[in-house]
C-alpha cells in the first residue's frame, strides 16, 4: 500500500492529496499544542537541561525537545534598612510546537511581576512611577541596556513519525512551507548546518539529511513564507516514515523587550506535502507487464 492510498484510507475521505501529490496533509501536524519549553525560573537562570514532550494523534506522532532558557531578577535598591527588592522576574526560554497546520520554533519571552505588600508604594516612589508595570518596564529596561552577558544555547528538536509503510525503491517528493522569524539575528547565528531536516525509516532502515538554510533566501528582509521542495530514495521497506527537525541558536538576555511579552517564532513549517514520484508497481501490474513483453517476443520471432 503506498503513503497516499494509507493517507486517504486511514486519515480523511475529504483528503485532497491526489497521484500528483497536491494538497497539505491534514492532521500533520497532530496532536496540536503540544509544547516543550524548560523553565526560566530562579533568582538567577541559565537552564540547559532540555524540557521533552510526546504525543499521537490519528496516524501521527510528534516528539518535541526544547532546550535552553535563561531568567535572573531584576531589582532596585532601596538603601537602608529595606536594601535590594526584586521588581520583576525577566526570562527568555526555547519553545518548540506543534499548532494549526505548522511545527513552530521560537522563544518564549516572560517578564512578570514579583512586587507585593507594603513594598509597592515604597518602589513605585523610589522610581518615580505611577504604577507596577511602569516598574517592570523600566527596570526591564535597565537590565537589558546594561548587557548582563547572560546567553544560552536555544536547542529545537522535533521528530514526525508517521504511520505510513514504504517500499525499496521508491522515490519521494517532500515540500513544505518554511518561515523564518522577523529576527536576523536568529538566523545568522545559527549554529553548524541547522536548520536540518532528517528522514528516516524505521530502526535505520534509510537516512537522508537536508540542510534547510542552504535552501533559504536569508537575503529577503520580509518574513514571507518560502517553499522548500527535495526528493529522496527509499534503501530499504519500513514500517513508517520519520521526518526530524533540527535547529540551534544563541540567545542573550539582551534581547528581552521590555514592553513585548509572550511568544515569537523563530522558524516555522507548514503545509507538508508527500509525492511518489516513482511507485512501486502492483504485483499484478507487474506481471501483466512481463507478459506484454514475452508476446512482443514472440511476434519479433514469428
């Protein structure tokens, strides 16, 4: 049975994937809000432990690792007898996720508030503000400009599995929509051959690795949407198919907005689509074919 006859029994009969492989594969990018993000928690952070998530969903299976955080707390100095208290806690933690119809790497940016009691006039009237999240702001500010040094290793990993046997021989069409983030920053420090998609088959049954970047217009100063398209050979019969995702980057405190919170991709990927470009023909096919060719013989013969 071939990927698109396993897709449109087993996943969709509205499924628009046809011979010629057009049409995103729906449910791809299953189970969504699946998340690995680590934590930026503490008084003073670099966490390079890597959070790990997994999930399945109708034919697919998602594994997502994401490594790499960094957080510290941002405070004033009050003098004596109060001394130091902590405005704000400020961190920026590696995400990966699979959401809608795309698998997102970004980072995730948080700045939340640590004033409480009777301490929050005093501050606010120390720092000549009207209100907590002027605060923030503008201790947040503070610590960005003054360059802690803070930086760490954003790790993304995702792998796909998915539920579809293939055979030896066969020759595969992978494409798929690749974003970049509105950060250059990001992308030219990217690490190694990063971003690299790797396909597989079961227990290495065939390897094939791209190296994504060299595929993207990094020139273009608009984030728009750019497709990537590659063929690859099957070495050997598998059971399914596995497509992993693999990127890293530096990240610093410096690059903490004070007054944006909450997520911002760094790459993202949608819209997978999977042609076979040379099919394995039916066992009757086949043999219908050697036929032809035994009485076209016979008549050169005669």
């Amino acid at each position: 049975m071939t990927f698109q006859q396993f897709v449109l029994i087993g996943v969709s009969a509205g499924m628009t994937i046809s011979a010629q492989g057009q049409g995103a594969i729906p449910g791809f990018f299953e189970p969504s809000g699946l998340r690995a993000q680590p934590s930026t928690a503490g008084l003073l952070t670099v966490n390079n432990v890597p959070d790990i998530v997994g999930g399945s969903s109708g034919f697919m299976g998602w594994s997502h690792s994401a490594g790499g955080a960094v957080g510290v707390n941002a405070g004033v100095n009050l003098g004596f007898p109060v001394g130091n208290v902590d405005v704000a806690h400020v961190g920026i933690s590696t995400y990966a996720e699979t959401t809608g119809s795309s698998l997102v790497f970004g980072r995730n940016q948080e700045i939340s508030t640590l004033l409480s009691g009777s301490l929050v006039g005093t501050v606010l009237g120390f720092l000549g503000v009207g209100s907590v999240g002027e605060a923030v702001d503008g201790v947040v500010a503070d610590l960005v400009a003054s360059g802690t040094g803070l930086q760490v290793l954003s790790d993304w990993n995702s792998t796909a599995t998915v539920a579809a046997p293939v055979t030896a021989g066969q020759e595969w069409e992978v494409s798929f929509m690749m974003t970049k983030g509105a950060s250059l920053l990001d992308i030219t420090s990217v690490l190694g051959s990063g971003p690299t998609l790797t396909i597989s088959g079961s227990g290495g049954a065939y390897t094939s690795t791209i190296d994504l970047l060299g595929l993207l217009d990094i020139n273009l100063l608009n984030n728009s949407p750019q497709e990537v398209s590659f063929t690859f050979e099957v070495d050997s019969d598998s059971p399914n198919l596995e497509m992993e995702f693999d990127m890293s980057s530096l990240a610093n405190i410096a690059l903490l907005n004070a007054g944006a919170d909450g997520d911002t991709a760094v790459m993202s990927f949608s819209d997978i689509t999977l042609t076979e470009v040379t099919p394995i023909p039916e066992p009757s096919t086949a043999i219908l074919g050697l036929l032809g060719l035994g009485l076209v013989a016979r008549r050169r013969r005669a």
